[in-house]
C-alpha cells in the first residue's frame, strides 16, 4: 500500500510538472516576445499603384547549399499558396519548364546575369508589370528547424528593384519559438491543437508557412505606411518658408443713413434729459 502511494504522489507531481512547464510554454505564444522581419527594402512610396500581376520564378536553393537544395520541392508549393493568400497582387508561376522553353534556363538568381531580353520578353509573355526571384537560403528539417528567404521584387518596365527581404527563422530563438506556437493557435482547430502541436512545431512546411505569411504581412504594413507618408509629402501644405499671405474676406459694402428698415416707421425721439444743456 505504502508503495502505491508513493507511485501515485510520484505520477501527481510529474504531471503538475508538466502542466507547469506547458502552462510557461503556451505563455510565450500569448504574450510574446515575438519575431518580426527587420532585413527588408521597399521602394520610397511602396509597392506601384499599377502593379497587378506578377511573374514569379520558380525557387532556387543557396548555390552549393545541399539542405536547401532538397527544401525546393517541399516549399515550392508552400511559397505560391501564401503568395496566393496574401493578395498583394496576381500571381502568375513561372515553371522551370517554361523558363527553359523562354531563355534555356531552369533556374536564375535575382544577382546574376539575366538572360538577352529577359525583361521585355518576360512582360510580353506573361502580361505581368514585375518579377519575383526567389531563393531558399536556408532549410533545417531537424529540430531546431530553420528556414531562409530570399526575395527580389524587380519592375519588368525599367529593371528598378521595388522590394527585397533576406531572413532567416530559426525555431530554435524564442522569439520565432513563439510566433510558429501563435501562428498554430490561430490556425489549428482547438480539439486537435494538444495532439499535433510537437508535430507542426518540428514540420519544416508549416514554418514555411507561416514565414511567408510574416514577410507578406509585414510587407503589407510597410506599404500601407509608406503610401500613406508618399500621399502626406504630396498633399500636405508648406510647412517651410514665409507662408503666403491669408487675404481677409471682403466685407460687404454697408448702406450710408439710417439702419431702419425700408417700409417701417422712424421711432420717435427719446424726450430729453432733465437738467441736460
């Protein structure tokens, strides 16, 4: 009897331990701190009023970077469907085969030498207004598990970059730790979060997931701050130098004589004061 006592407080005590260690696990997910993009370019006044379509290229892994190399095929997919659902603008996919059939090529860097005509004809065949290079830098299938982005945003028109963003998630930083826990409660139903949480935490593909929808939300914030400092700078009135004088309204003219309205009677003189001279 007196073992079993000993087994059950034993069990009790590991279980509140592990009810504590999860409760201070699910404390980061709620309250932070959480990662946020920093390695990013966007062009003064944000993404182009006019940018509707744009042609992605298929994903290249780091040159000589073997792990990445064998994260293409896995996050290929993962990459078109967040692009899809952030919305920023219609994706057209480029493949390797098309590419190959465009400039004999199956995979080009956003820094090496583009193909004879590659921007020209690129807009002519896809009818889009900029092209997207894309390139995992880093992929860690094993826990801690990592991914890297590359992403180069150029306007097929004049060759000008218009966005850029080069990061790293490490789920082994607590901050990324915490944002891929947010990110899945607020994705996965609540009756399986329990069940397939240490899964999803280890599944290089839903740290792809939510990655891209971090940089593309960011991106999105970025934007909206961006054209809204571009609209300020255009609308907004001198705020340097003499300000231009303020005329004061003209009055309208006022008529000479009697303010008494015309029709009415004058009213009769007040009777004088006693004792006035």
């Amino acid at each position: 009897m007196k073992i079993f006592r000993i087994l059950t407080l034993t069990a009790a005590s590991g279980l509140l331990a592990g009810c504590a260690a999860l409760e201070r696990t699910d404390k980061g997910a709620y309250m932070g701190p959480f990662h946020a993009p920093s390695n990013t370019h966007l062009a003064p006044g944000g993404l182009p009023t006019d940018l509707l379509r744009v042609a992605v290229m298929p994903l290249t892994p780091g040159r000589g970077n073997a792990p990445a190399d064998r994260g293409v095929p896995l996050l290929q997919a993962v990459l078109t469907e967040e692009l899809s659902r952030a919305r920023l603008f219609e994706v057209v996919t480029v493949t390797p085969h098309r590419l190959h059939g465009l400039f004999n090529e199956r995979a080009i860097y956003a820094d090496a030498t583009l193909p004879f005509d590659f921007l020209p004809m690129l807009a002519k065949e896809t009818g889009c207004q900029a092209v997207l290079f894309c390139e995992l830098t880093t992929y860690r299938a094993y826990p801690p598990i990592g991914v890297g982005w590359k992403l180069h945003l150029f306007s097929l028109e004049d060759g000008e970059l218009i966005w850029a963003t080069d990061e790293v998630f490490d789920a082994g930083q607590t901050t990324v730790n915490n944002s891929l826990r947010r990110h899945i409660r607020e994705r996965q139903s609540s009756s399986i979060l329990a069940a397939t949480e240490l899964l999803i935490l280890n599944s290089p593909r839903e740290l792809g997931r939510y990655s891209l929808g971090t940089i593309f939300q960011y991106l999105t914030e970025k934007n909206a701050k961006e054209m809204l400092l571009a609209a300020d700078t255009k609308d907004s009135q001198r705020v340097s130098g003499n300000p231009e004088p303020v005329e004061p309204p003209e009055e309208e003219p006022q008529s000479e004589g009697s303010t008494v309205p015309e029709g009415s009677k004058d009213p009769a003189p007040l009777p004088p004061i006693p004792g006035a001279t």
